[in-house]
C-alpha cells in the first residue's frame, strides 16, 4: 500500500493552491486524486456556450500568480482553463495528480496515526495528512421532476455539455435561472428555433462592464505587475462592498444592501419595458439571500419573439415535452437542465469520511450543524483540512476563500513541526467558541434580517442556515488565519 506525506482530493483551483502550500512547507511526497479526466475543476467540466467568470478577472486569481493576459474584464472559461494549467506547470503540480481517479471514502487509522483513502477502482493508499479540495459546485442536481427519464429527446446538463450536439433549429427547453442559465439562455437563443425558460426563482442581474482589455494594458500588467495589483483591488472593493457590506453587515448599513438591489432594479427597467415581463423577471426576495450576477444581454433576451418565459411550475415532462401545473403544454426537441448542484446533502462531505472514535463527517454535520473551525478543521478528524466547508467561503472570488486557507495552512504546520510534533486536531472547545461567534455574527446579516424565504439558495444548509459564507470581511478572515492561537489545537506524536 502506497503512503505519502499528503493525499489531496480534487485538482481544481483550491487543491493545487493546497499543493502549493505544502511545498512550500517542505512536503514533496503528496498525491492528489481527481475523478475527471484532466484539472481545473469547474473549469475542466464547464464548457457550455456562454460559459465566463462572473466576477472581474483581476480577482479571480492566486495574488502570488497574477495574469496579466485575461482578454476581457469577465475572462471566458477557457482562459480560465489555460490558466489552471499554467499553475500547474509552473509549480510542477502534475507530477503529483492521477485523473480518473474517484474517491470512495477516508478512515483515519489512530493506531498507525494516518489516513486510509479508498478509490473506486484502485487499491487503498495512505497518508499523513489529507485535504479535501473537491469545491462547492461540483455535484450536479437533477431536477425531481415527475417524468424526467421518460422524455425521448435530447437531455443536456450545462456540467456535461454535448459540444457535438447542434441546437439549430431546435425547441428547446431551459430549466433553471440561476447563474449558469443567464450566461447560456442568451447563446441558446441565438440558434434555437423555440425557446421556453422555465423559472422557479428570479435572479438579483446588474450590468456587466464586461470590456475588452486592449494589448496595451496587458503588456502594462505583465510589465509592471503593481498595475494589475491596483485593479485587482478595486475589483476587490467592490465586490467586497456588495457581497460583504451589503449583504454580511446588512444591520450595519441597509444602505449599502438598498444600493445593490436599487441598482439591479434600474438595469431591469432600463432593458425590460412590458411591466408584466419585468414583474415576472422581479426577484421577490431582499438582494443577496441568493449570489447575485452580472449580464448585459440576459433580460433583452426575453423580449425577442421566440423565447417564453414560463413562471407556472411544472407538473410533470413526458416523452415530448413539459406540462405546467395550469394544464398547459409546450413540446420540445431538446430539454437543457441548468439546474445548479447538489451542494448540501452531495457536497458535505463529497465523500464519506470517518474520524476518531468512528465519527462519520457527513452524519455529524447532519445530526448537529454544519461547522468548521475557522472553515478549515473539525474536532476529532486529526490531520484532516477541509477546503469546502461551513463558513469558509469568504467574499465573492474563491481565490480570496483558497488562499486564506493556505494561509492558516502555513501557521498551523509551521506551530506543528516547531513542537515537534506529526499531528494537530483542533479542540472542542475552539470549534464551538469559533462556531458560536459564526452564528452570531450571521445575526446582522441578510440571511436573518431579509426576506430570503423565496429565494431557494444555496447559501442556506438543510437546516434553513446559512453556513455557507463567512460572516466577515474578506481582510478580517485573511487576519485571522495568521494570528489563529495556537492553542486552539492540540498537537501529538513525534517528528
């Protein structure tokens, strides 16, 4: 049976910054597990038309390894593909992957103080340590909708896009608007004969400054990197103004949370001009209970002839099409699920694993609540890090959530090996001080002042809390993964 220094699950953006990390702390013996065919999480699997970032670009990178070469203000998806791999080779990262590789479950061995990790096809290997990196998004949801396998035509879901499939011509059907649907709807539309959204919840759209970057800032970024820095930060203020202020310290100041909601209504009126359409195309939830989006082109799309916006729920599909609950009927050649993923119950954890004393991760965050101390660690899981856990997303771009975590990496190893110890395993005590200062602050937030019961989102856990994002500002969670006390974990065995 192999054993490495470390066993990270995952190869997108938030393992190879934890591959990153431990390299830098000196551990070269690592392997890192991915189920699909190459890296790049997401942005391997995604690859639907319309497919971008949703945030400036400038943020949605490691600050260590800026690039100077995004080709508009909202990078396509195959940039950010072309990144991932630039990382990957310019840290040597592929030496340690193995694709294709699925995850069965983990067992930590207290006798031989190390982790057991079981692939589906392959035999165990083991590790020291072992990091969960398989990110937020990553379990698709199939819609539960009565008839679904029955429909004879062509069945797409946006995470297992069909690029050799033509749409021209075709009707079509959407499920979903979240913000996967208001890149694609407007693509879909440009080939499709027929098309007919189907709406359950309307999503918070604001305008997209979604600019090409002339060669000459580029060269300007590349050649002096504190250009990009700058726009990086205001890139970063403003996202930390909408989702942080506005949304986090809503009791604090409504009036950054009135801005956001105020400016999405005004881009709606702007490009919507029947009242009834815009109505429909209203969220009726407060801004920020759902992860609000960008699009210039999305609402227009609804104005032209042969798209529908379909708002009455459906009751069930059959072999040619989708009758809503009024009776009505729409046949269709084509049915594309932007359904979103299955965060909660597939995602935490995305497989099983067991600590001390036999505890299951997935049935003790059920049974209790959701938590991670610090969005990192959990009582009686020794050497484990958990990159996708409960209020570790912090602000609106991951990288700002990855590298907070590869920050208090660093502190916690560091303090490791400086005892001379092999083991860490955060305490009871710090966890629930920690959790209980989360819940309390989610209090100002507008998750507990707004009106969210509308807006089906995924911020919010099977428990009807929303554990999801750090209740704090971005600088304050990075602060805090350095300056953590030490005591708050207990450390054992010997170097």
């Amino acid at each position: 049976m192999s054993t490495y220094d470390a066993i990270i699950v995952g190869a997108g953006f938030g393992g190879m910054g934890a591959a990153i990390q431990l390299n830098r702390l000196g551990y070269d013996n690592l392997l890192i597990l991915e189920r699909e065919s190459d890296l790049g999480g997401t942005w391997h699997v995604n690859h639907y038309p319309g497919l971008a970032v949703d945030i400036p670009s400038a943020t949605y990178s490691y600050s260590f390894e800026p690039n100077p070469g995004w080709s508009r203000l909202f990078a396509p998806g195959r940039e950010l593909k072309r990144y991932a791999e630039h990382v990957a080779d310019k840290y040597r990262l592929r030496r340690y992957m193995r694709f294709g590789t699925e995850v069965t479950g983990a067992v930590w061995d207290a006798d031989r103080a190390q982790w057991t990790v079981s692939r589906r096809d392959g035999d165990p290997v083991t590790a020291k340590y072992l990091l969960t990196a398989t990110g937020f998004l990553s379990q698709p949801r199939k819609p539960d909708i009565d008839g679904i396998d029955t429909f004879a035509g062509k069945v797409i879901h946006t995470t297992d896009w069909d690029d050799g499939y033509d749409l021209s011509g075709k009707r079509v059907a959407v499920i979903g608007t979240g913000a996967t649907a208001v890149q694609l709807i407007p693509e879909l539309a440009k080939v499709a004969a027929e098309m007919t959204v189907y709406q359950r919840t309307p999503i918070w759209v604001s305008p997209k400054p979604d600019l090409a970057v002339p060669p000459a800032l580029r060269r300007a970024f590349a050649a002096v990197p504190l250009t990009q820095r700058i726009a990086r930060w205001a890139g970063s203020a403003v996202l930390e103004l909408m989702m942080v202020t506005g949304v986090l310290h809503y009791k604090q100041l409504p009036a950054a949370n009135r801005l956001g909601e105020r400016w999405c209504r005004a881009h709606l009126r702007r490009q919507i001009r029947d009242p009834e359409l815009r109505r429909k195309l209203t969220p009726s939830y407060s801004f920020g209970c759902k992860r609000p989006t960008f699009s210039n082109d999305y609402y227009p799309t609804f104005t032209r002839d042969h798209v529908h916006l379909e708002t009455t729920p459906i009751a069930r599909i059959d072999a040619t099409g989708i009758v809503t609950s009024d009776g009505g009927r729409r046949d269709i050649d084509v049915l594309v699920l932007a359904t979103g993923f299955d965060l909660w119950e597939a995602n935490f954890p995305a497989i099983e694993i067991i600590g001390r004393d036999g505890r299951d991760l997935g049935k003790w965050w059920r049974e209790n609540r959701f938590q991670a101390y610090e969005g990192v660690t959990v009582p009686r899981f020794p050497n484990f890090i958990s990159l996708n856990s409960p209020y570790s997303y912090s602000g609106l771009s991951y990288f700002t959530t990855i590298e907070t975590q590869m920050r208090h990496m660093d502190r916690l190893f560091t303090a490791m090996r400086a005892r001379g110890a092999t083991e860490f395993e955060v305490t009871q005590h710090a966890n629930d001080e920690f959790l209980g200062r989360m819940r309390e602050k989610i209090g100002d937030s507008i998750f507990a002042l707004g009106q969210c019961s509308a807006a089906n989102s995924y911020y919010f856990n099977p428990h009807g809390e929303a554990t999801l994002l750090r209740p704090s500002s971005t600088a304050n969670a990075h602060r805090e993964a350095g300056r953590f006390p030490l005591e708050d974990y207990s450390f054992a065995g010997k170097g």
